[in-house]
C-alpha cells in the first residue's frame, strides 16, 4: 500500500490510499492517550476523510511500538492535563471534553471505520474502539474501562452503546470492576469482530475495508445510518432520514420541485407515478 500523508499533524499521522484512509493516534510515549489538540486533528481528519469521495473506508489505529516495545492503539484522556473541567489545551488553556464530539463524528460518518488495536485500548481509548463500526484486534490486544479507577466516566456510547454491544451484565462488569480483558475474552464477548497476529494487523484491515469498498457506497451508507437510527434517538432517525433525502434528491421527482421553483411555474408532479 503506497499510503500518501495528509497534513501536516503533531499528534496524529493521516494517510490516503486506493479508497482507504488511515489515521494513527501518534503519542506512544504515552499509550497513544489523547489531549485536546490530539482529538482536534482528529477531528480535522475525519472531516476531511467524510467530504472526500475517494475514501470509503477510515482504518483508525496507534502508532506503536513504543521504546519499550509495547503497543497501544489508545489509552485515554492525558491524566497528565486533566483539570476539574476536562481535558486542558496546551495552546488555550480551555479545559473541555472534546472526544465526545469525535465520537459522534465516528459513529454518524456516512463511511466505514474501522479500528485496528494492537495493545492497550483502555479507558477513553476503548470507547474509541466502540464507536467504530468494526475492531480488528491484534493477538496482544487489551481492552479495558478504568474510569471509576481514576475518577471518571463516560456514560454516553461508552456505557450505553457498550452495552448494546456486549449485554447489560458483561458491560456492567467492565465499567464496575475496570478489569482487563484480552483479545479472545473480547472476542467472545463479541466486542470485536477478529484476532489477527500482529505483523498481519494493517493487511487485515486494508483486506477489510477493499471487500467493503466493493460493495455499493449507498448500501452501505443506508446500512450504517439503520444501524445507528435505533440506538440514537432523534440524531439516529436524522442521519438515516438524511440519506432518505439523499435518496429522494436523486429521483426525478426531486428536480421537478426545484426547476419548477427556478423557472417561476407550477411543478408538475402529478406526471410521476406512485410506487406501490
Ligand atoms: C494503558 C495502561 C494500562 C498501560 O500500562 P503499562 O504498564 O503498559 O504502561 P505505563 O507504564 O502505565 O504507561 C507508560 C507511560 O505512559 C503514560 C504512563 O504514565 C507512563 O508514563 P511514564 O511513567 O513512563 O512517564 N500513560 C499511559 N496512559 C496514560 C494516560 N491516559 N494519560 C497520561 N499518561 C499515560 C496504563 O498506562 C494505564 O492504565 N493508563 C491510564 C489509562 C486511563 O486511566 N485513562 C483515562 C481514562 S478516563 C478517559 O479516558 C476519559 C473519560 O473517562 C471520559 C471522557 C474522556 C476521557
């Protein structure tokens, strides 16, 4: 894969090739933990990954091995700027929560993502792993919530959509208990969709998202925004009645109403046959 860098960011890297776009948490000295301006470029590239046309796939991964060989995709907040409101930027002092706004974007995203974990994804980290569409895990991988441990929690998509995903009990039992699982109890849990060797990770995920990116874009859009509808309330039925009119704007009907506006006339719709 000949990945082509995008930007030019500190704490992530962000790459395109052949329809799929890769993006790296970039902190390894620190588990990959997120601080504000991580979760910005983050932000900034999956917008960018969204509004382009040649992406159908987003793989989200951690740089890794750190200088001890160990590997993370993500460990969380950085504990180490944490203040009473959030997460404190080094360049505006603000404290805030932010990744909250990420996960929205990675779950309402009209496109696959994909998370490849290799070692930890503990804490905000794990809930990232979540909100994707799907987890490939490497042999090491760790999963893990630690947020009663260190004085936190996230009791959005990382409670609730953990739950939908694992069951009630099972979900219960990682945010209570903040133990550590490894990649096959993830795996039977169902938390994650396949266990790879770690040299096979990356190729695995490219396989992945090329047998996706063969498939129609629109399906797999509707797909996405159905999944999402049911567990997300009004922002889920928005998403999926987005791609209805979506839809609609590309039938002929559609165009009617508008050139009819444009050129000062009634519009004709009663030429349109109703579907049965
Ligand atoms: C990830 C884990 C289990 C790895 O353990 P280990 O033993 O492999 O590594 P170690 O030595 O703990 O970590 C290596 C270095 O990375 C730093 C550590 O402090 C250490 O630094 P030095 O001592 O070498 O200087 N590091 C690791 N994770 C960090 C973090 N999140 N923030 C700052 N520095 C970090 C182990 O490291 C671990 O348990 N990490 C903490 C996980 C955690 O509690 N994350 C926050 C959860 S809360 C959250 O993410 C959140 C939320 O709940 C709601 C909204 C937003 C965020």
């Amino acid at each position: 894969m000949r990945w082509i860098k995008c930007f030019d960011f500190k704490d992530i890297i962000y790459e395109k090739a052949d329809g799929i776009a890769k993006i790296t948490i970039n902190r390894p000295e620190v588990r990959n933990a997120f601080r504000p301006e991580t979760v910005k470029e983050l932000l900034i590239a999956f917008h960018d990954a969204k509004e382009c046309s040649d992406v159908g796939v987003i793989l989200l991964t951690g740089a890794g091995p750190a200088s001890d060989g160990k590997y993370a995709f993500c460990s969380g907040g950085d504990q180490r700027i944490r203040a009473n409101k959030g997460y404190v930027g080094e360049d505006d002092g603000v404290a805030r929560l932010n990744v909250l706004d990420l996960q929205k974007l990675i779950r309402s995203i009209p496109k696959v993502v994909i998370a490849l974990v290799a070692g930890y994804a503990i804490g905000g980290g794990h809930v990232l792993h979540v909100v994707c569409d799907l987890t490939i895990a490497a042999e090491n991988a760790i999963f893990g919530q630690t947020g009663p441990k260190v004085g936190s929690f996230d009791g959005g998509f990382g409670a609730s959509y953990l739950a939908r995903i694992v069951g009630q009990k099972k979900a219960r039992e990682i945010w209570y208990l903040c133990m550590q699982y490894d990649a096959n109890e993830a795996l039977k849990m169902g938390l994650i969709n396949k266990i790879v060797p770690i040299s096979e990770l990356e190729s695995e995920g490219i396989s992945w998202a090329n047998k996706i990116l063969a498939h129609s874009p629109l399906a797999i859009r509707c797909l996405k925004s159905a999944f999402n509808a049911e567990l997300d309330g009004q922002a889920g039925i928005q998403e999926l009645a987005g791609t209805a009119t979506l839809l609609y704007y590309m039938s002929e009907e559609a165009p009617e109403g508008k050139n009819a506006y444009l050129e000062k006339r009634k519009p004709e719709f009663k030429k349109f046959t109703r579907i049965k």
